[in-house]
C-alpha cells in the first residue's frame, strides 16, 4: 500500500481509540507519517444527503456603471442603485 500524500510506502499499525476505548488497524507512512484507516476516509466523505447551499451570485458590474447608495441605512442594509 502507498500513501496518499507522498507515495511512500505504508506499513500496517495498531492504533488506539481513546472515544472508543478500543484498538484498531491503520497505515502509517514509513516515509511521512501519514496515518490512513477506513474511517478517515469514511469521514472525510461527504454524507450522501448532505446539502451544500448554491453560492450566492453576484451581479457582473458592467464597466462604466456607477453605483450610489440611498439613504443613511447601516452598511449591511445598503441597497446599490444604478445612478441615472
Ligand atoms: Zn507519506
């Protein structure tokens, strides 16, 4: 088995789950020391229903449009209005 990270060579080890109060297999690289099991890959994987909310899209500010803000509103309640 090689490692993930650097390709080196991976050795099996025991390793112990304090949560768990249990011993476990798992690599460990000879090379960097990188430690893989199957439940880091299990939770590094994102859940199968797990939503990831769309980002927010931005309006293309098309060159020479001029922005103005209206009123005394705080920062966060500022709304941006073409200039006329
Ligand atoms: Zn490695």
């Amino acid at each position: 088995m090689h490692c993930r990270r650097c390709q080196g060579l991976m050795r099996t080890e025991t390793f112990f789950d304090l949560q768990l109060n249990a011993e476990f297999q798992g690599w460990r690289c000879l090379a960097c020391g990188n430690v893989w099991d199957p439940i880091i890959d299990e939770n590094r994987m994102p859940a199968e229903n797990s939503y990831v909310p769309p980002r927010p899209s931005v309006p293309e500010r098309k060159e020479g449009m001029t922005v103005q803000v209206k009123g005394k509103a705080p920062a966060h309640q500022r709304r941006l209005v073409r200039a006329e």
